[in-house]
C-alpha cells in the first residue's frame, strides 16, 4: 500500500483534520475504512472515544470538586479557558461520530456476513446441482455407449425390413414379428 495513503488514512492525522475541518474528517475515515477494507474497522472509532473521554477528563474532575465540595488547583482556569471550550465540543463531536461509526460498521459488517454467507451457500447448491446434472449426464451417455456395444442391424425374414436391435432378440418396427441376432 502507498506509504502517503497509509499516513492519510493513520488515526492521528484524521483527528487533526477533524478538529480542523470535521466534513474532510469524516470523509479520511470512510475512505480508511476503504483502504483497510475489513481490517481495523473498529480501531478508529474506539481510539476517538477513547480521545474524547480523555478530553472531558477535567469536566470530569470539575464536576466532581463541585459535588464533594474539594478545591482542584487550576481546574477553573482550564474550565474556563477559551481553548478547552473548543476541545470540549470537539471531544462531543468525537464521542458522537465514534459511537456511529461503531453502530453503522457493526450493523454493515452483519450485513455483509449474512449477504457473503448466502452467497456461498447459492454457489455451492448451484455446484452440486451442476454435479448431479453432470453425474445423471455421465451416466446416460455411459448407458448409450454399452447400448452401442450391443447394438446390430437386422433384417427382418418376414418383410424385408431393416432394424436396429440393442440385444440379441427384438421385434422388427415394421411388421411386428420377433427377430433375432445371429
């Protein structure tokens, strides 16, 4: 695989466009999921939960000091800080999309198993219906060259008429009598 392709598709780089620009984002983690075609589908998902929990970590710990009435050191400057604002709707915006990938690539890869199952279990009734086609075939075609084997022209005494027999004793096709190989 390209080397730019992989770098495109890596988890670090799709959350830095996704900070910046979430559609273009989006759009990097369908086309890994593209790219990685069934492998590492649920990786991305699971590590931009795991990111945005990280990211609420001191919310967290600010609404627990309110609760049990304990003074964090700083916790009201990162809370009210301008930047930890936008990572905190940027770690809503991750949870969101990642709980949705994990929903749609789970709901998509059921379908895709039940769809992959039923098509092979099509072809290989189609593969055994074709064999015992073949088989019935064989066995006629095998049942007409032992008929050859014994098959002889015969006159018949009585009309004249010529006939084709497939064991030593027959009845001419013309006048109905029995006429026999000699």
């Amino acid at each position: 695989m390209n080397k730019f392709l992989k770098l495109l598709c890596s988890i670090p780089v799709i959350l830095i466009v996704m900070y910046f620009l979430p559609f273009l984002g989006i759009c990097l983690l369908l086309f890994r999921y593209y790219v990685y075609r069934g492998r590492k589908i649920y990786k991305a998902p699971i590590w931009m939960i795991i990111i945005s929990l990280i990211l609420l970590i001191p919310y967290i710990a600010n609404y627990v000091s309110g609760i049990i009435q304990i003074k964090i050191p700083y916790i009201d400057i990162i809370m009210t800080s301008n930047i930890y604002t936008k990572l905190l709707s940027y770690s809503k915006f991750l949870f969101t999309v990642g709980i949705i990938f994990i929903i749609v690539s789970s709901i998509v890869s059921n379908i895709v198993s039940k769809l992959s199952s039923k098509i092979n279990s099509g072809v290989k009734e189609y593969m055994r219906q074709d064999a015992e086609i073949r088989e019935k075939n064989d066995l006629k075609i095998k049942e007409k060259q032992e008929r050859a084997k014994t098959t002889h022209a015969v006159k018949c005494s009585k009309c004249g008429g010529d006939n084709i027999i497939y064991e030593d004793v027959g009845v001419c096709k013309f006048c109905r009598n029995p006429i026999s190989y000699k």
